[in-house]
C-alpha cells in the first residue's frame, strides 16, 4: 500500500447475498478498512454481482466496486491470467492478458483477501476443491498480494486434496489460522506463511444501534441465539 493514496482491498469468496456469516465476513473487512484508511476503496469480487448489489443498497452501507466472479466468468479469468505473473517476473507487458475485466479488477488492487469459508477439506468433493483452488490462485496468478483470512482450512490428508493445498496455500501471502485445530493442519503442510487470528465472521464492527435492537429482542438476564441461516432454514423446514 502506498502513503499517497488511499488502498484498494480486493474481496473474493465471500457474497453478501450468499448467507449471514459470509455477509458478516464482508463486512468485517470493509467497515475495518474504512474506519483504518478512511477513503479506502472495496472490490468485491462476487459471485452474485446482481443480488449483492440489492443487499449493499438495502443496508445502507458504503457501495464497493463489484465485479462479477461466477463460476464460469473466474474460471475464463484464471485462464488468462495464467501467464502473468511470469510475464510481470520478466518485466514483459501483459498485453492483451490484461484486457480481462477479473484481472484488471485485481491488478488495480494493493491486497485480495480471500474469505472462502472451509476450504482445501477432505470430503467435500473434487468440484468444490477445484473451486477452492482457482479461488484462491486466480488473483495470485494475476498479479496480486492475497491474504487468506480466517477461516477453517483442513484436513488435507487425502493425495487430491493434500495436492492442491501445497500447490496453492504456498502463494497466498499470509493464512491466517482460524484455531488450534486449522493451525495444526497448516502446520502438517510444512507452511510457513500462517499466523494465528480469530475467526473473521466476529469481527465485524457492531453499533450502538445493533447492540440496542439485540438487548429488545431477550428477556432480561435472557440468552438470545441468532442462527445462521443455513439453521433457520432447517428449524423452518422441520416447523421447530
């Protein structure tokens, strides 16, 4: 980042729309570099540009740049931007690599965070580790600084997934270790770009006002549980 000018922190892996701790995850990042580099821009790489750009209008808050990152348009970009960082090593022009909206997205930032939750675990399937794996490459490949912010990573014990894990996790600048048990994962990688930090999902910044409306909501000396959403729809298929 450079003192002349506000940075531009690229978020991928984590849409607003998708669910409550993904959208906590988003904002977690944007409202910290707000309030830590006042005029810092957010570009939001997302898979639902279109349902993402409905919720950030309906909260409120500060509008980022968001790019489209669906599943077929990241994977185009990840295979233009297959050349690039060594083009950039040898100090050739990307030309044409460039063009690409993703990857000029990511070439005008000073840091991606990529907020993927459970990422590089076994059994979750061959799509979704592939997925995972081009996530995370792709602004990497392109030319970007990409910090993995904290969230549950492992285990990697299976050759397929233990593969993409050595291939990828080594590129991202910084991983940041949700917990004990993600640390000793990493560690089982021979990593050393890991750093212990709390879970991302509870750091976005509350107001008074959130504060306010949650002590309404319990009873006095009450417990109030706010489920993801993935347990609401549960409670309410089941008719808890």
């Amino acid at each position: 980042m450079t003192n002349d000018r506000p940075p531009v922190i690229g978020v991928i892996g984590a849409a607003v729309s998708a669910n409550k701790g993904a959208a906590s995850m988003y904002y977690a990042v944007a409202e910290t570099m707000a309030s830590e580099h006042p005029g810092a821009e957010i570009v939001l790489l997302t898979t639902y540009p279109d349902e993402d750009r409905t919720v950030l209008e309906a909260s409120g808050s500060a509008m980022p740049t968001i790019v489209d990152a669906s599943p077929v348009t990241l994977l185009i970009a990840f295979l233009v931007a297959l050349p690039i960082r060594t083009l950039d090593a040898l100090g050739i022009p990307v030309g044409p690599f460039g063009a690409n909206r993703l990857v000029r997205a990511v070439r005008r930032t000073d840091v991606v965070v990529d907020l993927a939750g459970i990422s590089f675990a076994d059994g979750r399937g061959i799509p979704l580790l592939g997925y995972n794996s081009v996530m995370s490459l792709f602004p990497y490949l392109a030319g970007g600084t990409v910090v993995k912010a904290s969230q549950a990573i492992g285990p990697a014990r299976t050759w397929t997934t233990r593969t993409a894990a050595r291939i990828v996790l080594p590129r991202m600048q910084v991983i940041c270790a949700r917990g004990a048990r993600t640390r000793a994962h990493l560690d089982g990688l021979g990593l050393d770009n890991v750093v212990d930090a709390a879970d991302i999902a509870f750091l976005m910044p509350m107001g008074d006002s959130h504060v306010d409306e949650a002590r309404s909501l319990a009873p006095q000396g009450g417990l109030l549980i706010l489920p993801s959403s993935v347990v609401q729809g549960y409670a309410e298929t089941a008719d808890v």
